[in-house]
C-alpha cells in the first residue's frame, strides 16, 4: 500500500496525549475520535469497523471513526489528536494491514480492548486476478503483486465470522451489557446470512463469471460465488497498470464476453473509463463500501451490497 506512516515515539506518546485533550475541545475537531462519554466507547477504523459496532453495541455504545465520509482508507494517516482520543477509548476495532498509520497508534496506545478483525477470520493471498483465470496463470504478474488481502468484509460469511468475534469481545470487556450485545450479534449474523443467499442464488446463473475492475477488493466475494476478478490494479487502488496488463484485459474481456468495467467512489475513475473506451465496454459503480457518502448507491453496508450485487447481475447477464 503507499500509505506514509507517521510514528509518535513512546516516550512522548502519554505527554502528547494529556497536551492534546487538555488543549483542544470536541467541537472543532472533525474527525477526531469522541471518547469519555459515558456509554463504552469504541474508537473504528473505518466504516466496516464503525457498522459491526453500531450494530452490535446499540445505544450501549459510542462509536467513531478515524476514517471520514469520502476519505480513501488506504490512505489515512491519523491526526495526533486522533492518536490522543484513541488513547482514551475503552475498545478500538481496526483491520490490521490495511491502515499502517492506525497499526503504528494502536500498538503504542494503552487501549485495554484492541480487536484486530483480521484475527477474527482467515485471510488469503490475492493479485489483480483472483477466480478461474489466476489459477492458469501462476507464474504470472499475478503472483508478483500477491498479498493478503484484507478485504474480507464484502464476503458476508467472512464478514459474519468477524461479526461474531467483536461480539464476543464486547460482551468480555462490557459484562454489564453482554446480553444485549450477544443478541445484537446474532441477529446481524443473521442477516448476513440472509445476504450471503442473496448473492449465492443472485450470481448461480450468469452469461459470464468474469468481471473487470480497477481495485483488487472483490477476490473474496470472487470466491465464494464462483466468479473471477480481474483487476486493472492490485491491492493498492492507486497504483498505475502496466500496458501489458492493460492489453491482456482488454483481450480477456473479448474472449470472455466481458461487457463492463467498474470502478468506485472514492477513487478516479479515468483509468477505468479509458480502458472501457478502447474496448468498447460500458462502466459502472462496484462499492468496496470503504465508506459511505452522497455517491453511495445507499445509506449502509446492506444496501450498497445489494446494488453491489445488482450491477454484477446486470454486467455478468444473470439469465
């Protein structure tokens, strides 16, 4: 990821910390962590973090993200007074790997509960091509630019696994409201269940299995529903695609009856749009839902998903 890593030295991190609070007020720092409200306070990393504590904790809970509406995840580097309200919850939710700068804060924070979601279920490895295609080409590109990829949250199964983990270490560190986090959780693995059939019975009968995108995020949800990615990028979204990779897309979409390419909200589409254009392809939105905002084809986690699932309908030619 091309992510800059802001260190704090240990030495200094408790004194900046007690600086930060002491100077500063909630009122005008946007995007700061809000902490010491009185309810267990969880700091997320970004929004599939956020949306596992709203909907497990309920009105028990207060939580806020490090990563705001519209900002590219892989990007964020966390404020000092971010780093300072961390410093000050009773839980942080994050996904290690994908955001270094809050891997830096949090091994260096004395937060008592850390819940690394990664830890919560099984990664694997994925390039830009992951499905059919990536096991005809081993010693391709492909295995050049693999590595774990964290974007386990589009699998609703994976998803659920990491749901039922944050739950059962809500209930550890809040005891006196485990039983209403314990039902929470189930009723939202539930649905996500009820999700995960969705696309199983969605995605059984399509012209096509392949897809085009420019952002490696949907090797997970590749898998489970026996589709195959090809990404114009790898993991990074803002890498730049060599021509070779370019040309051999551009073929692949003929052979395989590919007609669309999709890009996403939160990073330029220009790449996605050019390569459609010399193809002849259509484009089209595929929401790795890092964030919800006004361009968000819904208003969370569940209903991007399902226009996620959608626009694969429509591009892939479900019969």
């Amino acid at each position: 990821m091309n992510v800059r890593r802001r260190l704090i030295p240990a030495a200094s991190f408790t004194a900046l910390s007690a600086l930060v609070l002491a100077t500063t007020s909630a009122c005008d720092s946007a995007g700061a962590a809000d902490t010491n409200t009185g309810k267990f306070d969880v700091v997320a990393s970004f929004y599939p973090m956020a949306f596992l504590t709203e909907r497990i904790g309920g009105k028990y809970v207060n939580v806020s993200s490090l990563t705001q509406p519209g900002q590219e995840p892989h990007d964020l580097e966390i404020s000092a007074r971010q780093t300072a309200a961390l410093q000050e919850a009773d839980a942080v939710l994050y996904l290690k790997n994908l955001q270094p700068s809050v891997d830096d804060a949090v091994s260096q924070s004395e937060v008592k509960t850390k819940i690394d979601a990664a830890s919560l279920t099984s990664l694997e490895k994925h390039g830009n091509e992951v499905g059919g295609h990536a096991a005809e080409h081993d010693d391709s590109e492909n295995d050049e630019l693999a590595g774990l990829d964290p974007h386990i949250w589009l699998d609703p199964v994976r998803y659920a696994e990491v749901a039922a983990g944050v739950g059962k270490a809500f209930e550890k560190a809040d005891p006196d409201h485990a039983a209403v986090y314990k039902t929470n959780t189930a009723a939202l693995v539930k649905k996500l269940g009820a999700l995960n059939t969705e696309f199983k019975d969605g995605l059984s009968d399509t012209k096509t299995k392949v897809f085009i995108t420019t952002h490696a995020a949907f090797g997970y949800l590749a898998e489970r529903y026996g589709l195959t990615e090809e990404a114009i990028n790898g993991l990074d979204p803002e890498s730049e695609p060599s021509a070779a990779r370019v040309k051999d897309l551009e073929k692949m979409a003929k052979a395989d009856g590919v007609t669309t390419v999709f890009y996403e909200t939160l990073v330029s589409d220009k790449t996605a749009k050019t390569i459609a254009g010399d193809a002849n392809l259509k484009t089209d939105v595929l929401d790795p839902i890092e964030g919800i905002t006004s361009k968000s084809r819904g208003t969370d986690y569940f209903s991007v998903q399902r226009a996620n699932l959608k626009a694969l309908q429509t591009a892939l030619g479900t019969k």
